[in-house]
C-alpha cells in the first residue's frame, strides 16, 4: 500500500473498516435442493419468517439448519407449545447447544437476549405479541449484531400483510409420504415453490447424524 | 392416567452430583472461606457442615468445562484450595449424608449416598446410628418450630428402639420396605419424617429436568456472613416509580460493591431490598441472581443488578395494585427508605481465563451472566449417561453422551414431537387415521407392570392437527402431545 493510501485508510473512521471486512457466509440445512433454492442459505444479520402451524408436523425442518449452523441457539417457545421433549430434539441435534425459555412476548420480556450477542440463532416460535415496532427492533439488533432470528408463525404467512423486515417469508407444508413443500412469499431466488421429497431429507438426516 | 405412561426414561447415574453435600472439617467459623463453594451452607455441629449446591451447580459445571475436569474434581479443587483434610459425601437430602459420613474412612474422596459402596454400607447401620444425629436435630428443631410440636420428640425416639429390639430388626434397612405413613402413625411425626428423608418417596420423573429433592421440612440455617454489606438510605421525598428510584438504587449498589465486595473479589447470589413505606408498612424484596454474579466485573452502571431489581419492583408493584385501592396506593405506597443488604454471597478464588479455552466454554459463562438478567431461567437438557428408550431397558454407555450408535433409540426418538403436553388428556378410542410408531414394553414379569404392560404409540391425524397419541394393554387411549 503507497504511504498516500494508507495515510486514507490510517484516517478512516473505526466504523467504516469495519464494513471491510467480508460478511459471514450464509448458513445452509445441508440438504442441497434447499439451499439452492434458498440461494446459498440464510444469511446473518437478517431474519426469517416461516408460517408453520402447529400441529402441521413441519418444525423439525428447521433443525437442519440449527445442526448445520453448529452454534449455541435460543428456543424461545409459547406457553400453548407444551414443554420441550428433549429425547426428541436429541435425535437431531446436539442438546448442549439448545437452551431454551418460554414467553409470549419475547421482546419485552427477554430483552437482554437481543441487546447481546451470546445466542447467534435466536428461534421466536408462535410468540402470541410481536408489534410492527418489535419487529423493526429485532431487525435492527440482527443486523447489528450478526445474528438470525428465526420468527415461526402459528399460520400460513399471505402476502396481505407483509413484512418489510424479514429475509424470506416462506410457508411450509407437509404431506406425510411426499415430503414438503415450502412456498417462498418473499425472498430471493427464481423459484417460489420447492418440493422437497422426504427421501431426501432422511438421507440427510442419516447422514449427518452426530449420534 | 399415571406418569408410568409417560416415563421418560432416565436410569439413574450412580455418580451424579446431587444437591447436597455434608462436609466434616475443621472451619473458622467466621471465615468467608466458607462460602467458597455456596453462599447456602448450613453449620451442623462441632466440624460438620451442609451445603446446598442448588445455586451454584451449573456456575461449577461451567468452570469444569473450562478446566476439562470432572464436575466432581471442580469441587474437589476448590474445596482443598482452604481445607486441608476433610471427608465429605454428596446426597440427595441432608439427612442421608449425615448418617453415613461417620462411616467412612477415606478423606477427600467424594462419596455419593447412591454408589454401591456406599448402599452397602447403609445397609449396616443400625438404629442406634441412624438416631444418633437426632439429638443434634433437636437442638435444631428448637430454634425454628413451636415446643409443642417437639413434645414427644424423645419419647417416640425411645419407643422406635424398644419396638425394633423386641422386633429383633438391628439395622434400619431391614424395614426399607417400610411405608413413611406407617412409620408417622406408629412412631410420630418426626420419627416418619426421618424415614422419608433416609428413603424419599419415588417421585415421577417428569419433567425430564433432574428433580431436585426439597428439603421436606428439615430445618435448615443458612450461615450468614460475619461483616454485613448493606446500605440504608433515607429519601428526600416518596417515591414510587422506578425511574425515580432507579439513580439512588444505582448509587448504593456502587456503595456496597465499592466498600465490601471489590476488594475481596466476592460475589453476589442474594440482595434484599427492604422497603420502607410513607404509610408506616415495610415489604422485604429479594432480588435472587440464578449464577454467581460478579458484581465488581458490572461496575459502574450494575445492568444485572438494576434489571433483577426492576422485575422484583414491578411485580411487587403489582400485586400491590391488586390489593389496594387506586387511592390507597397514591397516598400511602410511596417508597420513603430503603435498606439494602447482601444476604448471600459466594467466595470465588477467581482462575485467570485461558486464551486456549474453547469459545463454546466462553460462552457458556456469557449465558450464565444472561441468565441473571432474565425474569426466568433458560431451561437447558442434557442426557444422562444411562440414558435409554424406556426406564426399564437399561442401557448403560460408559463414556460421554451417545458415543456408541443406536440405531434403536434413534428411530424412535426422531418419531416423537418435540413438545409434550404437561397433562394427558384421555380419548374415546384410537382416531381412524393412526400410523404405528413403536411398542413400548415394560418389565411384565413383575407384578406392577403385569397387566399394563405394552404402550403402543401412534401418530394420529384428528382436528386438523397430527397428535401423539398412546394406547395402554387396557385400550385406553390417551393424548400426550402434539406434532408442531
């Protein structure tokens, strides 16, 4: 670097380097056909809604990504939910990475868990209160601190009602012997539906299982 | 329906730390060395010592994992760090440890009540032994509950040994079978008391969290510290908004910790915050840490300390608000002082953190410190060693969580939701649209589990939902949790 160019870079204000650093690359399920279509995964700093209903069967598609990620995650659950089943999410993921806490208003009440950034996922599943202005603070935080939040909805996302701060906003549907379908609302990519067979998943499953 | 149904399956490690430890050994009585592993320690008599693990448990895990220790050697290391020789036994009630602790010969081994070698020993001791703690019982009985109730403490004793000698029984677990109903009706209260401290009740084991044994009206003193850091102070004028109060809270809270805690490196696990009312009445607010906290490591601004002080203030606030009338609470319930005390407090001989230690470990102590800013602990699982699909099949794995496959226990937990309803609820019959899951049998050879013995679990469609539905030998069927 020429003394003129690093007496510029010498001058430059702390916040701008930093922007030169490179971003962190995306995290993926590790099931191929769905990161393709997610365009490489997820990224961090930003977030994602899903609409998953409950009893449609279909969170645990999420955990391929908690897996993948390889990061300590907060579950932060809904009182309707039940209680966690460990013996379950342990058949998939590794449990000393997973802690969890349940509230229905998970920006009042658990704060502190935005404002650091000890857990990189953050999973909201179902809160029952989440305002327009939560959701501006929440993106606003992951973009700050480099994280994904995971925002699982207890119905089918429409594009009536949008949401200028997620990512993607993807619905996901599951048939018992097919596998699922996930239909992007928003998001990049070409292809807004993806059929994923469930041969596919289990084979992943198979694959990457740390048991 | 039973929790028998729903019996999640943990067979019982033999070495698992448990809540209590009993710890025989010469301490300064008013030392702060004592609370060097537990701000709850509790002085028995002469050099034996109790102490509840309940608060510090996870904050000596974490450390573990820093050092790549045993839980067990993590204790151990801080123990011997201000006692030289000391024998010491981890239990699961108080009691159980302090019958067996004269037993044992060796000095720093840690004993677990529930390791063979140490049921083997229970089973020789005799009823002069399991009594002889029981004077000392007394003594602590008095202090705490109403002499009537301690009236036929003595003479119950008595009876209880003339009745086991004319019986020819010399050691207690000749009646292990023994119910502690039984015992309470022949022998009185705290004879039956006794006996279920030495022999708890089996309890369900839901939720899977490790359940933690209560006291059961053992009386416990908790070891208070010899120099009192507190701080009182007098307002100016009432108050009874947080934001008003929040500087002045701040300002003393940066008095204890500069003038007590800072030099001496010592952390927090209690404050009580007394509160001092314009209408004459005084409420007592406990602002509980889960962790550990080191307040020194907080200053200037005390985030920990204000945050579980504001949770505190607002459901007191609260539940004030119910009680009384809108006006009451204008003219009388304003806050005009306050006294604020350090009640617990835990010595921690505070090791350097190694650049080399993982960022996992790290950050396992960045969540013990988040923790202590939430209004309700994280929950976080771990499965024991002798983890299996079904209480009654056993499978032991010797070495760390799942290092051998399992092809088994895989199938089938990948098969369950991932959430459980807390109450079962029972259903007419099997819905029409079930898939078959797995079969569940238990020890049919026995003659609890003869008749209930296959639990057949389904995945059934109904409501527009998929449930997790169970069907016991008898037909029933009931609900146990739902597919999300």
């Amino acid at each position: 670097m020429s003394s003129k160019l690093s007496f510029l870079h010498s001058s430059l204000p702390e916040n701008l380097l930093k922007k030169q650093v490179a971003p962190a690359l995306p995290f993926g399920s590790g099931i191929a056909s769905l990161d393709q279509w997610l365009d490489g995964g997820l990224a961090w700093g930003k977030f994602s809604e899903w609409g998953m209903p409950l009893g449609s069967d279909t969170r645990k598609l999420l955990l391929h990504f908690l897996k993948k990620a390889n990061c300590d995650f907060l579950w932060v659950y809904s009182p309707k939910m039940g209680a966690p089943y460990p013996a379950s999410w342990a058949s998939q993921i590794d449990l000393n990475r997973a802690y969890f806490i349940e509230s229905d208003r998970p920006v009042s009440d658990l704060k502190s868990c935005f404002l650091d950034n000890v857990f990189r996922l953050i999973i909201l599943d179902s809160p029952q209160f989440v305002s327009l202005g939560d959701l501006a603070f929440l993106n606003q935080q992951c973009r700050a601190l480099k994280q994904h939040y995971f925002l699982l909805r207890p119905y089918y996302l429409s594009n009536k009602l949008g949401n200028a701060y997620a990512q993607y906003r993807i619905n996901v549907f599951k048939e018992e012997a097919n596998g699922y379908i996930l239909k992007k609302q928003k998001g990049i990519g070409e292809q807004t539906n993806l059929h994923l067979a469930m041969e596919e998943v289990v084979l992943h499953e198979r694959s990457s299982s740390f048991l | 329906m039973s929790a028998q149904v729903l019996s999640f399956n943990q067979s019982k490690p033999k070495n698992e730390v448990c809540r209590y430890l009993v710890l025989k050994a010469k301490i300064d009585k008013d030392s702060d060395l004592r609370f060097s592993i537990s701000p709850e320690i509790m002085h028995w008599r002469d050099d034996l010592w109790i102490i509840d693990l309940n608060s510090t448990k996870r904050y000596w895990y974490a450390t573990s994992l820093q050092k790549d220790q045993s839980l067990e050697d993590a204790l151990k290391e801080q123990v011997s760090n201000f006692l030289e020789d000391f024998q010491w036994i981890n239990c699961k009630h108080p009691w159980q440890g302090l019958i067996l602790l004269p037993l044992l010969s060796e000095s720093q081994r840690l004993y677990y009540f529930e390791e063979d070698y140490c049921q083997n020993l229970a089973r020789s001791v005799c009823w002069e032994s399991w009594l002889k703690e029981s004077e000392t019982l007394y003594n602590h009985l008095q202090k705490l509950v109403k002499q009537s109730s301690l009236n036929q403490f003595s003479s119950k004793r008595s009876q209880l040994l003339r009745a086991m000698d004319r019986l020819g029984l010399e050691e207690v677990y000749d009646l292990e079978q023994a119910d502690t109903s039984s015992m309470q009706k022949r022998f009185g209260f705290w004879m039956g008391k006794l006996w279920e401290w030495t022999f708890p009740n089996k309890r369900s084991d839901l939720p899977l969290m490790q359940g933690l044994q209560d006291l059961n009206e053992f009386p416990w003193t908790c070891e208070k510290p010899k120099q009192v850091a507190l701080r009182i102070r007098a307002l100016d004028y009432s108050v009874d908004q947080w934001d008003q109060l929040e500087p002045f809270l701040q300002e003393d809270i940066a008095y204890i910790e500069k003038s007590f805690l800072r030099q001496k490196k010592i952390s927090i696990c209690q404050i009580e915050w007394s509160l001092e009312l314009y209408g004459g009445q005084s409420f007592s607010l406990k602002i509980d840490f889960r962790n550990p906290y080191a307040i020194f490591e907080d200053a200037p601004v005390f985030n920990t300390a204000l945050t579980q002080a504001r949770y505190q203030f607002e459901a007191w606030q609260k539940s004030l608000t119910e009680e009384k009338s809108f006006h009451d609470y204008l003219e009388a319930y304003k806050i005009v002082s306050w006294k604020l005390e350090v009640n617990k407090h835990i010595y921690l001989q505070q090791s350097e953190q190694s650049l080399d230690v993982a960022s996992s470990i790290t950050n396992y102590y960045k969540i013990l410190d988040l923790e202590n800013k939430l209004p309700k602990a994280l929950e976080h699982y771990r499965l024991k060693k002798g983890f299996a699909i079904n209480a009654h099949e056993i499978k032991e794995k010797t070495q760390g969580f799942f290092t051998q496959k399992d092809g088994l226990w895989t199938k089938t937990a990948s098969h369950r939701p991932l959430y459980y309803k807390t109450t079962q609820k029972k259903l007419r019959n099997l819905p029409y649209r079930s898939f078959f899951l797995e079969r569940n049998s238990s020890d049919w050879w026995k003659e609890e589990h003869s008749e209930d013995y296959n639990w057949d679990f389904y995945k059934s469609h109904y409501q527009r939902n998929w449930h997790w539905v169970v069907k016991n030998s008898f037909g029933e069927t009931y609900e146990l949790g739902r597919f999300d």
